[in-house]
C-alpha cells in the first residue's frame, strides 16, 4: 500500500478529504464509495468505544476509554472564580511498536 504524500498547505494535518481521496485512488471506488467505507468505520470505532470497549490495531496503537475524576477549574481571566468540573471520560491513545519505530527512525 503507498502512503499518501502530505499535503503541504495545512501543515502536514491528515484530513478526511485526503483518506477519502486515498481510498479511491488505492481501492479504485467512487468518492461516495469511499466516504461511505471511512464513515462506516469510524461509526464501527466510536461506537465500540462509547460501549466501553477497547481498539487494539497491532503495531499502531491502542485506543481505550478512561475515566476522568473532577476537579476544581478555574478561569485564567478571572482566577478568583473557581468552577466544579465534573467526572468524565476521555479517549487515550498508546502509540505501538511499529508506529513508535517509524516515528523514531533518523
């Protein structure tokens, strides 16, 4: 599989245009085809995900939902004024081997 050039116009940001973009050219489907396969597994991920599951996608990372106590936030305009924040949960990202290698490679 090639790997897409990065677009030098937003910084080297991968967006959902360039994956679709990709997906139709290595894949030969339709723009519509494509958005649809894309759509569908982020719509397969989050929904594991809010269910409390776990994505391990060998080699590139695990994404895993934890959870998040409150705290006492406060505003940096206004320092005085100090708000509750409430328990919540967060999605965190542990980058794998494979990945890590190729980040780390000179």
């Amino acid at each position: 599989m090639s790997t897409p050039t990065p677009p030098t116009d937003r910084h080297f940001t991968l967006i959902k245009r360039d994956i679709v973009r990709h997906l139709t050219r290595q894949f030969h489907l339709t723009r519509a085809e494509a958005e649809a396969m894309f759509l569908s597994i982020l719509e397969l991920m989050s929904g594991h995900l809010v269910s409390g599951g776990r994505i391990e996608l060998r080699g590139f990372g695990v994404f895993e939902v934890k959870d998040c106590r409150g705290c006492i936030g406060r505003n940096p305009r206004k320092p005085r004024e100090s708000f509750r924040v409430p328990d919540h949960k967060t999605v965190r990202f542990k980058v794998g081997k494979y990945l890590r290698a190729r980040l780390n490679q000179k």
